[in-house]
C-alpha cells in the first residue's frame, strides 16, 4: 500500500473513530436522560398512591377538607424538588458530554496529525509548522464549546 493509500486509510479510520466515539457519547446521555425521567416519573406516581391512599382512609370530615390543600403544598415542594433535581443531573451530564467531545475531538487531532505526517514520506517524518494560532483559528468555530486547541505535534511522532 502506498503511503498516500495508508494516510488517507488512516485518516478515514480516524473519521470513522471520532463519528463512533459521538454517537456511543449521545445513546448514553440519551439513555441518563431517560432513566432519570422514569425515575422521577415513578417518584410521581408513588406520591399520587399515597394522596389517594390517604383520602381513603380518611375517617372525618375536616381531614377530608384539609387534604386536597395539603396535597397540593406537598406536591408543590416535590416538584420544586424535582425540577432542581432535574437541573443538576441535566448540568452534570451536559459537562460530562462536553469534556467527553473535547477528549473524543483532541485524540482525532492526534490522529489526524499523524496520518498527516505519514503522507509526507519525502519530509523524513517531520511536519510541516502548523502553530498554535494556526491550530486556534481552524477550530474557531468549536472552540466555545471544546475548548479546543492545537495537539502537541511530538506527542504524534
């Protein structure tokens, strides 16, 4: 295989990486999301047992009255609960997401770079400079979210 077949076979494989990486990234958070949901929907369902078992057992008039206002009081803290919650787990996961692209990003860069360097044979294995700022301005666009900057061109020698 020629160098320039084994790069771009090298660089593919690195494309195909990076896509599979995101994708098993997105079914989990997916997945979190959706256990949280059925575990917050199950907490719901057992609060709504409890307030009709009560009403069941109710054996006088004025703890009848009094249960529909203390339901709604309690159920209110609950879901003010609940949405907080919800919020954080919503945070953690987010920042677990976002670290976990910029991990699945940096090491497509290094291996990016290094089929790269593989394609150059006349070069005797050295890369052309591509500096930082070089580096800065391709990923602009991604950069508020990956944080992303140039990989170390040693560390894919």
């Amino acid at each position: 295989m020629t160098d320039s077949t084994q790069s771009s076979l090298d660089m593919h494989k690195a494309n195909l990486q990076l896509a599979t990486r995101i994708v098993k990234l997105l079914e989990q958070q997916s997945q979190q999301s959706l256990e949280l949901a059925i575990r917050l929907m199950d907490e719901r369902i057992n609060a709504c047992d409890a307030t009709i078992e009560a009403l069941q057992k109710t054996g006088d008039w004025q703890t009848l009255a009094a249960l529909p206002s203390e339901a709604f009081w309690r159920q209110l803290h609950q879901l003010t609960g609940d949405s907080q919650a919800l919020s954080q787990a919503a945070l953690r996961l987010q920042t677990h997401v976002a670290a976990s692209l910029q991990e699945a990003i940096q090491e497509w860069q290094r291996q990016a770079l290094l089929a790269f360097k593989n394609s150059m044979p006349g070069a005797g294995g050295t890369i052309p400079a591509f500096s930082e700022s070089a580096w800065t301005e391709l990923l602009r666009p991604w950069n508020p979210w990956f944080g992303a900057t140039a990989p170390d061109a040693k560390e894919s020698k």
